[in-house]
C-alpha cells in the first residue's frame, strides 16, 4: 500500500487538525489492517484446488478483505471526526 502523505488538517477541507495521539492511533488501526490482510492473502495462496468449495472460499477471503477495508476507515473516522457533510 503506498503512504498518504501527512496532512495537518488545515489543508483537507473538513477535517480539524489531529492531535499526535490520534494520528498515532490512527497509524495503530492502519496497520492491523494491513497485517490482517496480509494474513488473507497468504491464506487464499494456501488454497490450491479448483474445487466449488474452494472458490466459495476464496469469495469469502475476499469479503473479509473488503470488510477489514471498510472496518479500518470507520475505525480512522471515528478519530478524526470529519465534518458530517464528508
């Protein structure tokens, strides 16, 4: 995943600006994010048939992956607290 550059929050319109411990926690979620996700795609390597009940579970992978996404940028609004608006 490439790196968002910093932003201080007076330069995205909608955000306050973050306190070091919020960015830090912000940071914390991000990255047991991506070490989750790592751990599913290791898992879907793993998985090698061509089975029906494979590909169901390769779909359910998939939807892990897309929900830990969804679950990691709740996790980052509800700490910055963008306008209701964003």
């Amino acid at each position: 995943m490439s790196e968002a550059k910093p932003q201080d929050g007076n330069t995205v319109k909608g955000y306050r600006t973050l306190s070091h411990g919020e960015i830090g926690k912000m940071n914390q979620f991000k990255e047991l994010s991506r070490q989750f996700i790592q751990l599913l795609r290791v898992h879907a390597g793993d998985i090698t048939s061509n089975a029906p009940q494979d590909w169901e579970a390769v779909e359910w992978i998939r939807k892990a992956e897309m929900d830990m996404k969804v679950a990691c940028m709740s996790a980052c609004r509800s700490v910055s607290r963008p306008d209701a608006d964003c």
